[in-house]
C-alpha cells in the first residue's frame, strides 16, 4: 500500500540553526501538506501546496518557514532559524484531490524535532 | 470560530464495552467531518468521515452520528476491544480550503481486558 514517508525520523538542532524536513508523498496526490503537533497537544495546520505554490498557510507559518517541492517527487518544509518553541512533531500529508475528497489525508509517522 | 471540541480527554472502557467520543464545532461552513486514529509513534490514519447532509454513518464497529442543529458529532466505538486503544482526533474542514483540517484536542482511549 502506497505510504507517506518522512525523513529523518528524529532531528535534535541547536537554537538558530536551520532545520529541512523531508517528505516524499504518495506518487498520484496532488495536494501536499505539512501539520505540526506538540507533545501532548493536536495537531495543528501549517501549509498547504499546490502546483508548485503555496495555497494557504495558517499563522504559525512564517517567514522562518518555508516549503519546496524541488524535484517532482520531494516536498520539504525548511525552517531557517529554529526556536525552542518549534519542538514538535512535524507531519507531512498528501491527497489525491480536492472536492468530494476534501479531508482524505495520508499522512506520514512524523519528524521529531528537538530544539535545544 | 474555527475550533473543534472534543470530549473526553481520556477515556477507559472495558473490553466489549463501547466508547464514545464527542465534538462539537462552531463554524457552520464546516462540511466535511472526519476521525483520525494515531497509534503512538504514528500519524493519524483517517478512521471515518461524514459529510452534514446525513445523520449517521457506520463502518464496521465505528459509527459516527451527526447532529448538523446541535453542531455535534461523536464516534461511537462498538465492542471496543484493546486494540483500539489509541488516541482519536476528530476534525472538520470546508470543502475547497485544500484539506485544511481544524482538529480536535484528542482523546486518549484505553480499552482494558
């Protein structure tokens, strides 16, 4: 069954250093997403990405973070100077469509992120 | 006007029992209501979803039922049985937002032997 897949697993980063997170969706989906949860917390959306742009992004998303789709098959969330508050875990999703299938997410197990 | 609350934060139940999980939302143009399933370590998994123009769905031992006056939904779990302890996250979206999903808190469910 075709899966969602993340890397790495778990990351530890000092403060201020940049992070990339990578995710490889699910070959046929179209719409690409990343959430986020903290220990214990929901999980919470972060951005969502459509041919090649960003369609809509919720205010945790800022200028620090960033998503590229760089090669046809990778979809990687960057955040460029990390803070203590980004601890979490990061999932990526992908769906194969909008309309009657709005809300068939796929996601992946996840990317810990330690901020130190 | 875009939270979803769920109810309980934890919950144990009994081999055989049934469980119930409850949501309630306050945007009125949410029209797409799913659960998700996270097993520890995992990502959610979509359980179950319902769209407002009916009152109850069931798959298997799942069940949702949809109150769309009250602006509730819950999850029932029927003869739970200890590998549905999980957490379960209910959600909502507005069909067209790109998947946008606004979650509930979670519940933790712990079925006992």
């Amino acid at each position: 069954e075709p899966e969602v897949t993340q890397t790495p697993s778990h990351q530890v980063t000092q403060m201020g250093q940049e992070v990339i997170l990578r995710c490889v969706p699910i070959s046929n989906h179209l719409y690409f997403y990343w959430y986020r949860q903290i220990l214990g917390q929901k999980v919470e959306f972060l951005v969502s990405f459509y041919n090649n742009e960003i369609s809509e992004k919720s205010e945790i998303f800022d200028d620090q973070f960033s998503v590229e789709r760089p090669d046809g098959s990778n979809f990687t969330l960057k955040i460029r100077s990390t803070k203590l508050e980004d601890s979490a875990m990061y999932f990526c999703a992908s769906s194969k469509r909008q309309g009657l299938d709005t809300g068939e997410l796929f996601f992946g197990e996840g990317s810990r992120l330690t901020v130190l | 006007q875009q939270q979803v609350k769920q109810s309980p934060q934890s919950l144990i139940v009994q081999k055989g029992g049934i469980s119930i999980i409850n949501c309630a939302y306050e945007n009125t143009a949410f029209d797409y209501f799913p659960w998700y399933q996270q097993f520890p370590g995992k990502g959610p998994a979509l359980l179950i979803a319902i769209r407002p123009d009916v009152s109850e769905k069931k798959e298997g031992r799942f069940t949702i039922s949809f109150n769309k006056s009250a602006k509730q939904f819950s999850l029932h779990i029927m003869d739970s049985q200890p590998g549905d302890s999980a957490t379960y996250f209910c959600a909502a979206s507005i069909t067209g937002t790109a998947s946008k999903l606004t979650f509930g808190t979670g519940t933790r469910l712990q079925v006992t032997l």
